[in-house]
C-alpha cells in the first residue's frame, strides 16, 4: 500500500487507518453481509447518467455491488479503485470474466497516480455509498474531489453518495461534540465501531448537510447539478430485499434531500481542460 499525502489524518490522532478497519470489515465477510446488493435508486441514477458504452471509474469500489451490475446492464467499461487491498482481491475474483474481457481494470494505491493514468478518461465517476466521508479533514475531501474531477472527460459527471448528519449516529456526535469545540474533529466528525464484541472495529465518518456537500463540491471545482435523497431507510434495510429496494424507491421520489438517510450528489466540472 502506497501512503498517500490526500489521505493524511489531520490534528487528531485516534482517527483509525482506513485501509486496515476496511480489510477487516470486508475480510470478516460482514460487510457484504450487511449489504449484499445494490441500492435500487442509486443504481438508477448511475446506469442514467453512463452513456451505454461510456467509461466508468467506481472510487472506493468495494467489494463491486455497483461495478458488477453496469457492467452486466450496460456495453461501459471501467475502473474499480479502492484503497482496501482486500476489496481489491475480492473484486478481482467477483469479476474476473470482465477483466479477462478487458471491459474492467481493478486499481489498488494512490488516487494521485490513478489520476496520472486515467487523466480525462472518464463519463462518470462515482463515490457510493460514503467513501469521500471516510476520509478526515475539509482539505483531504477536496484535494481527493479535484483529483478525481481530473479524471473526468470535460462533460463527464460525478455522482456521489453522502451520510446525512441529520439522520445519522446522533449519539456519537454527542459524544464527539467537546473534540469539536476544542478544534480536534470538524463538525459532523463521528468515530464509531462495526462488528461486536473483541471483534470491533473501529471507523471514521463525516456527516453532511446538503448545504455543506454542496460548499465542498464547488471548492474542489465542481457545480452542482442536484442533490437528491438517496433512500428513506437505512442502507441495510434497503438493501436485504429487492421488494424494500423498490418500495423505497418508490418513496424517496417525493423525499427532500434533507430527510433522507443518504443524499446523492450530481456535480460536472467547472473547469475548462486547461485550468
Ligand atoms: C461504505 S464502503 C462503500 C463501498 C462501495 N462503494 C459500496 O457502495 O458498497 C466505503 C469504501 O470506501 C473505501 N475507502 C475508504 N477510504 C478511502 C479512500 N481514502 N480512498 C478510496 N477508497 C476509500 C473503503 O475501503 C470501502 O470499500
């Protein structure tokens, strides 16, 4: 693993390491456990704005619950990027057929040299499901957005979904609030922990508001088209049948972006190719 200056910790220094909570999360077989298949609406909105044979970059892909499905759904092809090397062993089997057919690359290490690699390459980059809040700092988020946004052809779109502060870990936001006061985390800063028992593991989220998603979208160089709510439920309920994935759909079409669990950023560039 290639230590990365966009994914420095900031003053704080109990933020864990991300790459080693995630190879825990996803080796433990609970992450997929927990959300076994694509958000329906999420899904929507990726296969609408990717040109049938356009090119994909999913950033912190995971384990490829959305890679899998474009590429079966779709003539795309892509990049699948995480920083977990676990997730990248995973993918590389999941999707094995796409990457012998060439229509899928599987990258591992610094989104800086993935940004040299794939400069101007593609449609649509997304972010699902919280990556950028995973990582700490306003500055780190921004430095990580204006490099992916170079990645983007100039009308490409990057689509991204973000824990809304307003529905999310109320308790250990009451718990960090004092580090925040003290100037340690950023408002909407929580430490929390998967899986139980001696098995815990323990992660970093920043929550958003909507007006704050769209603040840091514009200082990294992107206008923001719309901002949607991206499920009623919890992801994890969403996510255990395709009945409630379509029942919350169905629901979240009238759902202020404020009042879901998750909001969905739609961004362009700003930029022209040679700033
Ligand atoms: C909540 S999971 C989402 C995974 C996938 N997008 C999905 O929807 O299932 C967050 C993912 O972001 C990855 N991640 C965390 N920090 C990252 C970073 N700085 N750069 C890239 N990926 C990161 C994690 O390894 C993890 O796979």
């Amino acid at each position: 693993m290639i230590a990365d200056p966009l994914t420095e910790r900031i003053a704080c220094d109990d933020i864990p390491d991300m790459v080693r909570s995630y190879d825990r999360y996803i080796a433990s077989g609970l992450y997929d456990r927990r959300y076994p298949r694509p958000n329906r609406r999420t899904l929507g909105i990726l296969l609408h704005h990717l040109p049938s044979d356009g090119r994909f970059l999913d950033f912190g892909a995971g384990t490829g619950r959305y890679a899998e499905p474009l590429l079966q759904l779709t003539d795309a092809s892509g990049v699948a990027y995480d920083i977990c090397p676990t997730a990248g062993q995973i993918m590389e089997e999941r999707l094995d057929g796409f990457v012998k057919d060439g229509r899928l690359m599987i990258r591992n290490g610094s989104p800086a040299l993935l940004s040299e690699e794939f400069h101007s390459a593609f449609d649509m980059v997304f972010l699902a499901f919280g990556v950028l809040a995973h990582v700490s700092g306003r500055a780190n988020r921004q430095n990580m957005l204006s490099v992916l946004r170079q990645t983007l052809q100039p009308n490409g779109v990057l689509i991204a979904g973000l824990p809304n502060r307003a529905r999310r870990f109320h308790a250990e936001r009451r718990a960090a609030r004092s580090r925040v006061m003290d100037g340690e985390l950023e408002e909407g800063d929580v430490l929390y922990q998967r899986g139980r028992n001696a098995d815990t593991i323990p992660m970093f989220y920043h929550l958003f508001t909507p007006e704050e998603a769209r603040r840091e979208f514009d200082a990294a160089g992107f206008h923001v088209e719309h901002i949607q709510a991206e499920s009623v439920l919890a992801e994890e309920k969403v996510v255990s049948s395709p009945f409630v994935s379509w029942l919350d759909n169905f629901v979240c079409r009238s759902l202020p972006a404020a009042y879901g669990f998750g909001f969905l950023v739609v961004a362009r560039s700003r930029m022209t190719e040679a700033s």
